[in-house]
C-alpha cells in the first residue's frame, strides 16, 4: 500500500505545525502541503490532489464546512477530518460525512485513533492496480460460461470494481485509447473494448467509437450527408453520432 497523501490546513502557523509532525510520524502518511487559509486550501487540494485533509472549521477567507463541500464536489473520495478548538460543529462535519473530528489541543493518542481509522479506510478500498484487469477478466470469463447475455458490467471506479447492471447503461465510448461506461451511476472506466461489450450485450455499434444501449434512447434526428444523431435519455440529453454504413441497420431495428 502506498503512502496516504494528506493536507494541513490550518491558519495557526503553530497547531499546524504540530500537527504535521505528529503525521510525520507515521510510515504510511505523507503531508504534501499546509495552508493557512481556506481559498489557499482549495488551490492545495486542487493541484496536489490529496487523499485526506485535515482542516481548521474557522479559517480566514472561507470557513472548513464551506470548504469541506466544495471539496466534495471536487473529489468526492478525499477523506476530511476537521480539527477544531469547538465542539458545537461536530453535527455538521457528520452532515459533509468528515471521517473524524479531532478537538484542539493536540492529543496524539487521539490522533493515533483518526490516522489508525484512516489506513484503514484506505486499506479496505485499496486493490493493487495492476491486479484489477485479471480481476475484471475473472468476472467477464464468469460471466461469459454462465449467461449469454451479461447482465453485468465490470467496471473500475477508486479503485474498485463495481458491477453496473446492462438496463443502466446510456452508452460506451472510446476516449484516449481508453474504454468507458456511461451510466445512471456516473462514468466507468472498463478494462475491455467495445467489441468486447457488444458481444455479450444488445448494445447497437452506433459508431466505432460509440456503442449505445437501445433501451435508453430518447430520440433521433438527421444530421448531415445521410448521417444521423441519437440523443440519450441521461441528465444531460447525450448526443451519440450514427456513422452512414449504421444508419440502415438501426431503421431495420427500429422498423422505419
């Protein structure tokens, strides 16, 4: 398991500093930054892409809770723990699910608890990388002796594997020489290429680059030189092209 990168943020040059030792301590902990303010924070975070903030509540420029949900909405992964001198916010840190909330001063048998809770958060989610594709081939060769049809689909997420069904599936599309699945989930990425999909799926090969699910298709329009475009039933209306040599299969399909 490699190191857990975390951010101080804390606008008492002394607490934080005392606090980055005590993490400094730790063998599986490494501080890649302290802040002292919570836009400074925010600009931390976004750069040095942490897996766990601790954070003060009351900071200049923007308070933690604030912070904490504008982290949340940046990666919703990060594990937040806030430090604070004041109890009464303790309701709050459970609303944005902060992982822990440890009171000032400093106790490091305290401390030992939060990073101890930490690793192992980490540790239960953790799946060495290069062991997720024999992983997920494990599950599609299952998939393949049980059932012609999947019902699942494989796909990797933080770092684990997550069985999204086939009735939830917009589309997959090729991006960077990488395979996705777009889902009612959110986005997937999968170890295995559209040919792949389509061939234990009803998914229509709209495209070479696009392979859509029928059953989540909105609507249809023409576009231009006999091409067409299907736009999906997702939150964000999807447009999908149809290349020319799939427009007359998918008429036959749909019996136009």
């Amino acid at each position: 398991m490699d190191k857990i990168k975390c951010i101080i943020l804390e606008d008492e040059i002394p607490a934080a500093e005392e606090l980055k030792y005590i993490l400094s301590q730790y063998e599986l902990i490494e501080v890649v930054g302290v802040g002292y303010d919570g836009q400074s924070g925010l600009e931390l975070i976004i750069t040095k892409k942490p897996e766990a903030v601790f954070m003060d509540i009351n900071m200049p420029l923007q308070d933690g809770m604030e912070l904490a949900r504008k982290v949340r909405k940046f990666n919703e992964s990060i594990e937040i723990v806030f430090v604070t001198a004041y109890e009464e916010h303790a309701l709050q840190a459970f609303e944005v699910n902060a992982l822990d909330y440890i009171l000032k001063p400093f106790d490091e048998k305290r401390i030992n608890i939060t990073v101890n809770r930490l690793v192992n958060k980490f540790k239960s989610k953790f799946i060495d990388e290069k062991k997720l594709p024999n992983i997920i081939n494990q599950i599609i060769n299952k998939i393949d002796k049980e059932e012609k049809v999947a019902k699942k689909v494989p796909c990797e997420k933080n770092g684990k594997i997550i069985l999204v069904d086939v009735k939830d599936v917009y589309y997959c599309y090729i991006k960077e020489e990488k395979t996705y699945v777009k889902a009612k989930g959110g986005t997937y990425l999968v170890s295995f290429t559209l040919q792949q999909i389509e061939g234990k799926t009803n998914f229509f090969r709209a495209h070479r680059s696009y392979l859509v699910n029928m059953d989540n298709i909105k609507e249809l329009y023409s576009w231009f030189n006999g091409t067409y475009k299907l736009v999906m039933n997702d939150a964000h209306n999807s447009e999908i092209p149809i290349s020319r040599n799939n427009v007359r299969k998918l008429k036959e399909m749909l019996g136009i």
